[in-house]
C-alpha cells in the first residue's frame, strides 16, 4: 500500500500548513489506490491515519473537521452523537405511532 501515497506539502489554501498550526503531526497524502484525500498524524505510531477529506477538496471544512474531530473534544463530540441519535430514535417513535 506504501506506493499509493503521495504527499501533499502544499496546496493553493494553504490546509497543509492551517493543519500543521492545530498540530505538527498533521500531514496530507493523496491516497491513489483509494482516489482520496486523507489527513494523518505522525504522532499517533504505526497507524497514522486520522480521517478522509469530505468530498475530496482541501478547504476550509477540512480545517474545521480535524479541529472538530481531535481527542481532547472527544467527550463534546460523542454528547452531540448521542443527541443526534436520540432525536432521529424519538422521530420514528413519533412516525410509527402516527401509522
């Protein structure tokens, strides 16, 4: 899987280096196999892999989802899932009960 990476050092908006600012372990690959933008951290060992750029376009909600994503909002993150998640279980409670 090695030969499938290219990294990305710089881009026309600068998300690289934005990434490296939240945290120097942040880099960028292209990975061609995959046909997709991914980020990854150096500092995370072996399996550096973080997360796959939405919609394959280095932007601005690149920078805002690495931000949002980190561990330290781990707990803010799971809160807004489990709210997410109950609102769409209360939604079909209400829709079956209306059938």
């Amino acid at each position: 899987m090695q030969g499938y990476y290219t990294r990305i050092e710089n881009d026309a908006l600068d998300i690289a280096a934005r990434l490296k600012e939240i945290d120097d372990g942040y880099f960028i690959v292209y990975n061609g196999y995959f046909k997709r933008l991914e980020v990854h951290n150096k500092k995370q060992g072996k399996n550096t892999f973080c997360l796959v750029v939405p919609s394959n376009r280095l932007n601005a909600r690149t920078v805002e989802l690495v931000r949002r994503t980190r561990a330290e909002n781990a707990d803010r993150l799971l809160a807004e899932i489990d709210f997410h998640n109950a609102r769409v279980e209360e939604e079909a409670l209400r829709r079956a009960a209306s059938v």
